[in-house]
C-alpha cells in the first residue's frame, strides 16, 4: 500500500511539472492553477490505471493451467467512470491440472477446488473444494479436513455453464 501512495505522489510530480514546464514555454500565460490540477489529474489517472489493470495482472501470475471461470464487474458512484467501463473486482478460477476425475455407478466425478480472487483493500483469495458429478451436473460443496459433500449447499449447473465445461468438457 505504501508504494501505491508513492507511486502516486510521483505521478502528481510528474504531472505537475510537465503543467510547470508548459506554462513557462507560454511565457506564463497559462494560469498558475494549472500546475495543482494537473498533479491532481496525474494522481487520479495514476490510480484509475492500477484499479484497472489489477485483473490482467493477476491473471498474468496465475498458472498456464488456470482457467477463469467467471469474473465479476462492478460500478461505482464514487467512481463515476465505471459507469462507462465497469471495473473488474472479482473473479473465480479452476486449476484444471489438480483436478481428480473417478467414477462410481457409470457417473463421471470431478473433485476439484475454486479460487476465488477479490479486489479490496489488501488482495482476498478464498478456496472451496467442491465435487461435480459431471453426469447429473451436481455441484456439492465438500467440508472440513474429511471432505464430507455439505448436501444442503448443492447445486445443479446448466450444460453451458463455463464452470460445467471447463470439467466436465471431454463426456
């Protein structure tokens, strides 16, 4: 967190001088307000463009077999531009390469853990382990150390869900 307050104390400087440097080749003919609004706007894009690249980035540090199962947007009133282009803040992730694919009674199973990458102020990441029986397209929770399937919590997806296909993708 320190080093994004000093990346944008630099970005203001940096601003501000360029606003320094155009109103003195204007023979100062630019307003001296120019040179406090442009460090602020420098801040301001500073910020804007970490908020926003925070997803390719961490999507960049993820392995070769990790694939994003579904990302969530958010728009803001603080943050009036996301109006515009809604700001990614969330997203689930499945590493196709741990998954444990059995079968029982004829149905395919995939046991298989969801990561779950949220934006706030210090980075979140949540795992649950989950079992998908690809032939139903039932999706249990399973809990604790025993990995016990938590029945009450059980979902059923649709053919075309991303989570489905990413597992269940070669019945």
């Amino acid at each position: 967190m320190i080093w994004h307050l000093v990346a944008a104390a630099f970005a203001g400087l940096g601003a501000a001088g360029v606003a320094l440097l155009l109103r003195f080749l204007s023979g100062k003919r630019l307003p001296r307000w120019i040179v406090p609004v442009c460090a602020g706007l420098g801040m301001l894009a500073y910020q804007i463009n970490y908020e926003y690249a925070w997803y390719g980035y961490k999507k960049q540090q993820l392995p070769e077999s990790a694939q994003v199962i579904s990302t969530e947007k958010s728009r803001m009133p603080w943050r009036p531009w996301t109006y515009l282009y809604p700001l990614t803040t969330a997203f689930s992730v499945v590493d196709r390469e741990n998954l444990v694919a059995s079968r029982t009674d004829g149905e395919r199973l995939v046991e298989f853990i969801l990561y779950r990458f949220e934006r706030a102020y210090r980075d979140l990441l949540t795992h649950q382990a989950y079992l998908m029986n690809c032939t139903t397209r039932e999706m249990v929770p399973l809990a604790g150390e025993s990995r016990q399937p938590d029945t009450a919590r059980l979902r059923r997806l649709e053919r075309d869900a991303p989570l489905f296909q990413a597992l269940c993708a070669d019945d």
